[in-house]
C-alpha cells in the first residue's frame, strides 16, 4: 500500500476475519510502529478484506507486511510541561493522568 493510502487488503493468517473498529500496528520502516484502526469493509473474499482505515498510512507498507491485531501499539513521547492532574482521594488512592503525543 502506498504512503497516505486509507484502505487496505488485509488477508489474516490465523484468528477471526477482520472487521470494523479493530485496531492494529503496524511497524514502518523508518517511522517505526504505528497504530491504526480499521474501518468500514469494503469487501471480502474468505480471509481477505478490503477495509477502510484511519488516519492514512504513514509511509508506504509492502504486500508481506505483518499487522499486528494482537498488541497494537506505537511509539509515543510525553508531552513537556504539562499538568499531570494528580488526585490524591483521602490519602488512599491516588490518580495521575498524563499527555503522550504520537511520535514524530
């Protein structure tokens, strides 16, 4: 699929047919990994799907490249000088909350 393509022929090798709203990495090779979710299917043969996915890929991706519906993941930084909105609930528990920005 090429850089910026949002669909893809997704032919699963083991496990359930692919469907809509499922998300999956995918490791680029410079961009390293990145998320993805799936769409609206467009079509289906068997195993194989044509499926909408969002955002648009990131860089251009060959015919054998795995996915990885299992643990989908990317890689992501801390976004600097942010507020951590730490909730402390009568000294029992605490909650903390940051902001992670994809990386670039």
């Amino acid at each position: 699929a090429a850089l910026r393509a949002t669909s893809l022929n997704i032919t699963v090798a083991r496990g359930t047919r692919v469907k809509g709203g499922q998300y999956f990495s995918v490791t680029h090779p410079t961009k390293g990994r990145r998320m993805y979710r799936t769409g609206r299917v467009l079509s289906r043969v068997g195993q194989s799907a044509v499926v909408e996915i969002a955002p648009p890929l990131r860089e251009a991706i060959s015919a054998d490249t795995s996915l990885d519906f299992d643990w989908p993941s990317f890689l992501a930084t801390l976004v600097p000088e942010t507020d951590t909105g730490l909730n402390i609930f009568q000294g029992r528990s605490a909650q903390i909350s940051y902001l992670f920005r994809e990386a670039s």
